[in-house]
C-alpha cells in the first residue's frame, strides 16, 4: 500500500476527529484513555481527551483571509501575518479548560514572540469578561472579539469551532495549517509544534 493509500485525507480526518473523537461537557473535555508523542502526521488523543494534529506540507488547507475587530478595539486583517508563523487559540472566559491552559499559552507567546505571533478568536463571551480575563492572565497578545468570531471561524474550514473550546491551531508561513490541538494544550507540545513550523524553510514566492 502507497503512503498516499495510508494517508487519510485531511477533511476526512478532520471529520472523523470532531464526530468521534470529541465530547464536550459543560465547557470541558472528558477524558479519552490514550497517550502518546504526537505523529508526523494524522491525529492522536492524549489522556487528557487533547487531540495533537500535524499535516505534512502537502496535506495543509490554506485559510481564507478575514477581517474583524479586536478585544482593544483595533481592527485585524489576518493577510497581515503571512510569511509568518501564527498561532491562533479559541477561548472563551468562561471556559475552564481554557483558564487552565491560559498560563501554558502566554508563555509560548512571550517565549516565541521574536518569531511567532499568537492571536485569540474569543468566541460566545462579552467584551468586559474577556477583558478581565486577559487582564488576569496577563495575555501579551491582542484577541479577534466575540462578536466577529463567526467570520473568523469560517476562514478556517472548519478546523476551528465555537463548539470545540479550546482550540489551536498552527499556520506555516504561506498561512497553510501546519497543526492543530484541540482541547487544553500544554506548553511542551505547543513550542514542539511551533518550532517545527518555524523551522521550516520559507515556501517559495
């Protein structure tokens, strides 16, 4: 059998994993009994009920370009960040899982800050509650706010969800999605995935 043959498609995977795979609670994720480094490819859920995705370049869905207003009231174009490593995180302020991986995810941003840049999609929140989660945890980087969340969603392909909080995902430099966790990350396997998009070497103009 050819590595293609073995190789599920990526909307088939990306399907399977949010049908079968996923189970929301109240906010929170219930545990799914496996473990394991992440793949080269495909997907994989921890014993936390975290999913660890990566594409090989070939497999990568570019997103569509979207626009929007942020949390500090300045506007957003997402063309901004191609020919860079961007890290895009789903939360809500009510959500507990993303409370929990609030300290993992700013680390990553000020860690990698010199060569990545993290932005939020705040989804089903209000403006002052998102706020003062951001004041709390000390978030370095700025948020697309609520109320232009289902734009941004959209631009993803369905490899984000409002229903699917948290959720992250990596794009390589020409905007393609080179990963994706969904559920509570942590910062080992954020940076893993970060520094494997970083150091990739720029796709030809």
């Amino acid at each position: 059998m050819s590595q293609e043959d073995r190789t599920p498609s990526r909307l088939r995977n990306l399907a399977l994993v949010l049908l079968t795979t996923l189970v929301v609670v109240g906010g929170g994720w219930v545990p799914v009994a496996r473990d394991g480094p992440p793949p080269t490819t495909g997907s994989q859920t921890s014993s936390a009920g975290r999913v660890i995705e990566e594409f090989a370049p070939g497999e990568r869905m570019s997103i569509t370009r979207f626009q929007g207003s942020l949390l500090s009231g300045d506007a957003f174009d997402s063309d901004e960040l191609l020919g860079q490593v961007a890290v895009y995180n789903v939360w809500g302020s009510w959500c507990g899982a993303c409370r929990t991986e609030a300290p993992e995810l700013v680390r990553l941003a000020n860690e990698t800050r010199e060569s990545a840049t993290c932005v939020g999609i705040n989804v089903r929140d209000n403006a002052d509650a998102a706020r003062a989660f951001e004041r709390q945890f000390s978030v370095p980087y700025p948020s697309v706010a609520a109320e232009d969340s289902a734009e941004a969603l959209l631009a993803f392909g369905g490899a984000l969800a409002s229903a699917a909080v948290p959720s992250t995902v990596v794009l390589d430099r020409a905007g393609r999605i080179a990963a994706r966790v969904i559920g509570p990350l942590t910062y080992s396997t954020m940076s893993a995935l970060v520094e494997c998009a970083i150091a990739e070497a720029p796709s030809p103009e």
